[in-house]
C-alpha cells in the first residue's frame, strides 16, 4: 500500500465506476480471494520453526487497521527511520515460502508504511528489508456503501535493503495485490484497513 499516492486523487480516480475498463468490486474480491485460499492451501506454504533462509521468493499478507508507530525498532536499515513521524503499521502473515509460524492465522512480522513517502519496510524475526514503491497508474477506488471506500490495484516496488536471512534480496522486487478500506469516520474507527497479498523474490 503506497499512502501517498492513494491521497493522490487525480490518480485514484482515474477509472470510474462502470466505465467498462475495470473489473468490479465483487469481481476483484473474487480474484484477490480465490488467490490467497489457493495459496493457503499450498502444502509447502511455510518453511521450519527458526531463521531458516527463505526460498527465491516468497508470500506474506499485510492485513489489519493501520497504527501509527510509536516508539518503533530500529530495523538497521539506513533508509528507514520508524519515529520520524511518517511511518504507519499492520501485521503480516504468512502464505507460502517464510521462515516462522505454519499458522497462517497467527502474525509473523511487522510492516511499517509512509502515509506521505514512497518508503516501506517488512520486519521478521530472522531480519528486515526495505522497499520503494516505484510510480503507479493502475488504482481505482468505490463507494463501500457504508460512506466508507475501497481502494484496489496492484504496486509494484524495488528492494532496497535487506538484513539477516533475507540479505540475498537486495535488488529484488515486490508485487503487490491490494485491497485498502478507507472506513467511514462514523464506524467509531475511521482509519484504514489493509488485505493487501505480497509476492517478493530475489533479484534475477
């Protein structure tokens, strides 16, 4: 999820509902859903307990409210500072490929986001990396009926840096499937739910 660009409504609103050039709401739900049932369902779809070095590539989910980070790690990667007051929070989980828990309902990281920036960062416990979220022009957004909105497209980003077991992905790239719920502020939260489906491999 790249915030900055979402606050962007020139590009958001780029297709409109109905223009014949997108799918809809329910057709994208469908896809972004039977996707991640099918990768869960992958045998294989974790690797052992501990920091085991993961495969060339690899699935997590991002999913969750977005907190903003207080007091947060230092990650030991130099493009990233988690406290100067523009990174966000949610949870990954795993899907296919990770080092950590074979319980793909219990989280395994932290992903940390600039609201305003084009910077991210994943933290696991066997190491972290950081990305760049590189320009975009395939996003639409909808009414959810309940005054809220629904942002779905794809991202795609660059890893920058990378420590412990995932050094090797310096270079790599991420490809984001997302689905961003902006909540109506009158729902008592108002903030921004993130079911977001990450593929990220090595560098070719």
């Amino acid at each position: 999820m790249k915030p900055s660009m979402i606050t962007n409504q020139a590009l958001i609103n780029q297709f409109t509902p109905g223009s014949g050039q997108e799918p809809t709401n329910i057709e994208r739900r469908t896809v972004i859903g039977g996707a991640l049932v099918a990768l869960l369902s992958f045998p294989g779809r974790v690797m052992a307990q501990g920091n085991a070095v993961p495969s060339d590539s690899f699935v997590v989910l991002l999913k969750g409210l977005y907190q903003p980070v207080v007091d947060g790690p230092d990650l030991h990667l130099p493009t990233v500072d988690l406290n100067d007051g523009t990174y966000f929070t949610t949870k990954i989980y795993p899907v296919s490929g990770i080092p950590g828990s074979d319980d793909a309902l219990t989280a395994v990281g932290d992903f940390y986001v600039q609201f305003e920036g084009d910077l991210c960062a994943y933290d696991f416990p066997g190491g972290a990396l950081s990305m760049q979220f590189l320009p975009q022009n395939n996003l639409r957004t909808d009414p959810d009926g309940q005054g809220g909105s629904i942002l779905q497209g794809t991202w795609e980003l660059n890893v920058l840096e990378a420590t412990g077991v995932f050094r090797g992905f310096v270079g790599g790239h991420n490809h984001m499937l997302d689905n961003l719920h902006f909540l109506a502020p009158g729902d008592g939260s108002g903030g921004v739910d993130e079911y977001c489906v990450c593929f990220i491999s090595r560098r070719p």
